[in-house]
C-alpha cells in the first residue's frame, strides 16, 4: 500500500478522496488551510492511517515537509465553487490557484528528485472544455479547441500545463483527471464577503444542486434558474469520482495520461431542477420556475467521452442521480434546518 499526500483533504471532492484511499489500504496525509468553508469535520478523522495537517497549499516548504515518504500526490488543492463563485472571485481564483500550483509542483519535483515521489494526480476541470463547439469531449479536444474564456477554466487548463511541462523538464510522472459536476454532501455556505441572490434566496456560493435544494427548502415558488434551464450537464457522484481517482492514481497505464471523469447520462438544469422540486414537494404541487439572467461563463454544454477512462482504467460512474439527490437533499435539509445554508 502506498502513502498519499493529498492537498485540499477537507474540501468537496477532497473528502470523498481521502475516504476511497483509506478504503483501500493506503496511508493518507491531507492538508487543508479551511479557506473555504472554515473548520468542516469527516467520519475519517481518527483513522489510524490518516493524518490531518492545517496549512496552507502555497507554502512549498510545507509541502516539501509534507511529501517526505510519500508515494503518490494528489494535487487537489484549488478555489473553487459552482458558477457564481468563480464569477465573483474571478482574480483571487486565479491568483491563489496559480500560487497553489507553482508551490505544489515545486515540493513535488523536489520530492520525486531526492525522495520516493513517483507521481502526481493532478485535479482538473471540465471546463477545460469549456470553448467547445463538438461534444462529446474526449481527451486531447482541451489542446485542440478554442481555450477557455473564463478565469476559472483558463486556470485548470493551466494545471495540466503544469503537469506536463513538469515532466518535460524535470522527469515527473503525471496522471490528469478531470471530474464533471460533482455531486454529494459537505457542500457548505462558501466564506466571504460576495454575496450573490437568486430570487429571495442568497446562494451558497457551491454547486447547482445544493443551491437548488436549499431555494425549494427555503419555499421559494416559483423556483429561479439560470437562464432557460437547457444547460446539459453530466452529474457525477463524489464517491464514484473518488473511486476514478483512486484508479487513476494506482493504475500503472495511467502514467501520464489524461481521463474524463463522469457519468454518462446527461441531464439539463430544468431537468434536474423538476426532479429534486418533485422529490422535495411530492407528486401534487406545480413545478413553477422562472428564468434569471445566466452568468457570462454559463456553459450551455459540458458532454464528456468517457470511453477511455472505462477501457483503460475500468472506471465507470455507477450511481444514479435519484440516488445522488436521496442522500444530498436530507443533507442539504438539515444544513437549512441549522442555519449552515
């Protein structure tokens, strides 16, 4: 079994990673500055072979202290929300994730250098893809289309700059993932002073579905949405993500390479909107909504490949998004209930 450093442990996606790899034997170092939702605890915390560390992602010497016996990194450390956090924070996203990355990659060459490092698991974005104008998106598209328009997407594009330019120079192996619209729970009200509303109802600041969830808790009727709702979208589940992860990470055909991580079903906002409405207020009362003005960067298609991860790791997102919403929505409920949304 290896030993994994994992930056950005106690985040969204962070956190179902962390839990995969304790799962399957390994040691885990998660270090975490709270930067976006302050102090969050998970059921792992205790495991005998994990160990929590607050910090920041910028420091490299941390980081280099950090990667000292470890096997694997995964660089998961980043800002990062749903579509109005990186709208409001366009400039400190891009700023504090370049740091972040300038920093990790710089503790990790030293480590693959003078340690046992042997490779880096860098968290990408499907909005790499985000300039598109054919789907599906397979890997290799991000280099042959339009690049990103958004801060946020130029950015992730930029890590996997990172990755590669790392081993050009320095010999550094790599695997790329780039997870789509991760859904599940632990999303929190994000930290700052951005506050943006949706009807009656002030966002979280997270992603779709659990901004959607505490709008229809909250009772707001009709329930606003970005734009017309035809934005399509490939909901995936934070453990199915993390298993991907955990696959990219410890096959060796993944060895430099890049994959697609998500479900194959696709599904717009007003789909997903009727269905959590019908869940939330059963069978009788209307579905009502109304239509706000979409985001600059709102992407009105983000339709992975998903053929290679499936053929060259063996991973294929299993979990249904009724049962994605089934667990979040009872999360998303509480969280309203004690004022934590």
């Amino acid at each position: 079994m290896a030993k994994v450093l994992v930056t950005g442990s106690a985040g969204f996606i962070g956190g179902y990673v962390v839990a995969e790899l304790l799962e399957r034997g390994h040691e885990v170092v998660g270090v975490d500055n709270f930067s976006k939702y302050g102090p969050v605890s998970h059921s792992h915390e205790g495991h005998p072979r994990f160990r929590f560390v607050e910090g920041d992602a910028r420091d490299t010497d941390l980081l280099t202290e950090l990667l000292d016996g470890c096997d694997h990194l995964v660089a998961g450390a980043a800002m990062i929300g749903g579509i109005s956090y990186f709208h409001a924070y366009a400039y400190d996203l891009l700023a504090t994730n370049e740091r972040i990355m300038a920093a990790t990659c710089d503790a990790a060459i030293r480590a693959h250098r003078d340690g046992r490092l042997s490779k880096v698991t860098y968290l990408s974005s499907s909005m790499v893809f985000e300039s598109t104008e054919h789907w599906p998106s397979r890997e290799g598209d991000e280099r042959r289309v339009p690049p990103p328009l958004s801060s946020y997407g130029f950015q992730k594009l930029a890590v996997e700059y990172y990755a590669r330019a790392a081993w050009d120079q320095y010999g550094l192996p790599y695997t790329i993932v780039r997870p789509f619209n991760c859904v599940g729970v632990g999303e929190g009200r994000a930290l700052g002073q951005a506050e943006v509303l949706s009807g009656n109802v002030k966002l979280a600041m997270s992603h779709v579905v659990p901004d959607l969830v505490q709008k229809i808790v909250k009772g707001q009727d009709p329930l606003h949405i970005l734009g017309e709702g035809d934005q399509v979208r490939h909901y995936t589940y934070g453990g199915d993500l993390a298993r991907g992860i955990a696959l990219a990470i410890e096959h060796p055909a993944a060895r430099n390479e890049d994959f697609n991580l998500s479900t194959a079903e696709s599904t717009t906002v007003l789909e997903l909107a009727e269905l959590i409405w019908r869940k939330i207020k059963g069978p009788d009362v209307p579905f009502r909504h109304v239509s706000d003005e979409p985001f600059q960067y709102d992407v009105r298609k983000r339709v992975p490949d998903t053929t290679k991860a499936a053929e060259v790791l063996g991973f294929t997102a299993t979990t249904s998004l009724d049962e994605m919403l089934d667990e979040v929505i009872p999360w998303v409920t509480r969280a309203v209930a004690e004022g934590r949304l």
